[in-house]
C-alpha cells in the first residue's frame, strides 16, 4: 500500500463538503490522484478543485445580508 502524504495544497473532499465535513485529502505520488480516508472518494487535482467549486455555490452570498425580499 502506497504511504499517504499531504499534496501541495490541501484540498477538502467534495463527497465530504457537500455534506458539510471539511476533510483533508491525502495525494497518492504514484497514481497521481488524491483520495479520502473517510468516504473513499479519489480523483485527479483537475476533479477535486470542479467539484469543490461546484459546493462553494452554496455559500456564495452567505454574508450579505438580505433585507427586500420582491418576489414580482
């Protein structure tokens, strides 16, 4: 088994994120991806950072503060 070792950035899991865990993801040098030790996802640096931005719009407007709610 390959030894698991933090990447260049760290990057939070996307299966995690989306529900509201933020956890690490380990990179694996030899298959080039990285991987999670809590939910088992694993992808390429390309497919973690898509589907993190995906999540992120959630919280696009998190601190604005609405205050006119016009539905017409």
């Amino acid at each position: 088994m390959a030894q698991s070792g933090k990447g260049k950035l760290n990057y939070r899991c996307p299966s995690c994120f989306m529900r509201d865990l933020d956890i690490d993801m380990f990179y694996d040098k030899d298959k080039e991806e990285y991987y999670c030790l809590r939910c088992q996802y694993t992808g390429t640096e390309e497919d973690v950072l898509r589907l993190n931005e995906m999540v992120r719009v959630r919280y696009k407007a998190m601190n604005k503060r609405f205050t006119k709610f016009d539905f017409d």
